[in-house]
C-alpha cells in the first residue's frame, strides 16, 4: 500500500486535490474447481506481483 501511495504522490506531483479510495482484491479460491463452461485460461497470479 505504501509503494501505491508513493506512486500516486509522484504521479500527482504532489498530494492529491481529492479523496482517494484503494480498493484491494484477493482470490482465495484456487482450490475449488472452475465451473463448467468457464474460461480456462484465467489463473491467479503469484502472491509476490505487486512486491
């Protein structure tokens, strides 16, 4: 999160003029089965993408 703050400071040039939300997804569940029908090439990636 720190490493997205810093990002967005750098990015704005500054603090931001409004509000800012992050919104944080996880996918815990990789061990049920896809559903038939769905697509087969979406996979999750590593826990270590964004650092």
């Amino acid at each position: 999160v720190a490493g997205v703050h810093a990002a967005l400071l750098r990015h704005v040039g500054g603090h931001p003029a409004d509000d800012v939300a992050l919104l944080v997804l996880r996918n815990d569940r990789n061990d049920r089965p896809r559903p038939s029908g769905g697509p087969a090439s979406l996979t999750a990636p590593p826990d270590d993408t964004w650092g």
